[in-house]
C-alpha cells in the first residue's frame, strides 16, 4: 500500500483566511469558497454547520462567509474529488491505499498552536471513479450527482475529466485533533514557506516545501507507512 498527502482546505492564496485551530488541539475544518461561477452548489458557510456547534461563517470575515462553498473533500460519505493534474495524482491511489488530507490552521483566540500546516483527516481508499465525461467516460455524471450529493465538485456544470475518490466509511475520519506536519522556513527571497518539520521527515521520509497541493507527496515505504498509521491511530497492518 500507498499514501499520498495532499494539501485541502481555505487558505490565505484563495480566501485570504485559514481553518481556525483552538486552545485544546481541536479545530475546524472550513472547505475553499467555490470559485466555479455556474456551479450549481448553493450553501455557503453561513448553512454549515462546524464540530464546535457553530456555523463555519462565525470563524470567517463577512466578505468570505457569505460566499458559496467548494465542500471537497467532504467526510459525510467521504468523497474528494478534481480535474486537471491533481486527477492524474488521484488516478495513481488503489484501494486500500490512504488518502491523507492536510490544511492551515491559524490559532483561534488564545490558542498557543503555531500557525501551521496540519494533518486534518484520511481516507481508506475503496473505490475511484476516473476520467468523468457526460458520454463516453468511465460513468454517467448524473449517477455522480445522485450517489455523492454532498460533495461540491460534482456540482459544477463541466466536471469532464474529474476524478472522485471515494473512502472506506468505516476506515476514513476527519480527525479531533490536528497533527502538526511543517515548520516555517525563509527561502532565497526572503519570504517564508512552510516546509516539512525535522521530525516528521524523519517519521514519514519526505522533505522540503509543503506550501501547496502539487505535486502532492507519495509515502511508500512500509517503515514509514508504519509511522503514519501511528500518527493517524491507525492499527499497523503492512498486509494490505
């Protein structure tokens, strides 16, 4: 088996703003605003609902809460899904491989985390939907619409070429607590960037700048799938 992490969630390029982390490790996980003009996606963040009982809109500035949501991934029936070369990563998982989500959290109030980049939730992979078209493709993309109705992607007018994961139900979970990944570093310009901190290299053997989704990372090796399980609570089983 294989792990790919991949970078998700409103960040400071996109919205301006970042998930909020809080003072007991615990934090919010706020989807991208849907950048798609004829999406057909109505919520906004104001109609979700976050862990801490709030709507998602209460961590946001007005500008941005009343936007609509891009919900992907989305952990109700666990689908995450994109087009273009983020598609031809995803089309790389198998099943039974994890699909490993991480996101900027900036501390909330009086929260003593760092502002950093966290692991935020997985998927068990357990089927993958390639190369979506309205004829001719892998499947239909009403079939799309109908069985993942809480994903946003699916809901944009073209969606040719998408490619959706879905997760293993019982073996996928937006996590409590945030797992801090990076540390900030400065590079040749002088302007900071989040990198892989020195332990989690260590842990799961990957190195360097994590600032943005792409190319998204690969962890092979059992010794460090291993320690990725740990890290996600996972029971360590190197059969699959």
């Amino acid at each position: 088996m294989k792990a790919m992490l991949l970078r998700v969630g409103i960040d400071k390029s996109s919205d301006g703003v970042l998930s909020p982390i809080f003072h007991d490790g615990t934090f919010e996980y706020i989807p991208l605003s849907e950048k798609d003009e004829d999406s057909n996606e109505i919520r906004t963040y104001h109609d979700i609902i976050g862990h801490k009982g709030k709507p998602l809109s209460t961590y946001l500035p007005t500008g941005v809460a009343n936007r609509k949501v891009h919900f992907d991934p989305e952990f109700t029936t666990f689908t995450y899904g994109d087009a273009g070369r983020k598609a031809n990563y995803l089309m790389k998982l198998n099943p039974g491989d994890l699909l490993v989500f991480y996101a900027g959290l900036t501390p909330y109030k009086d929260a003593k985390y760092p502002e950093a980049l966290y692991i935020i939730g997985y998927f068990t992979v357990k089927k993958i939907w390639g190369k979506i078209h309205d004829q001719g493709g892998t499947v239909p993309i009403r079939i799309i619409r109908r069985e993942y109705p809480n994903n946003s992607h699916p809901k944009r007018v073209d969606i040719r070429g998408m490619v959706l994961v879905v997760g293993d139900p019982g073996k996928s979970k937006l996590l409590e607590k945030g797992i801090l990944i990076s540390q900030k570093k400065i590079n040749k310009i002088s302007r900071r960037y989040h990198a892989v901190s020195p332990e989690i290299e260590e842990l799961l053997g990957i190195k360097g700048s994590i600032q943005r989704s792409i190319p998204p990372r690969f962890i092979e090796e059992n010794h460090n799938i291993g320690n990725l399980k740990k890290l996600l609570g996972l029971t360590i089983d190197l059969r699959d």
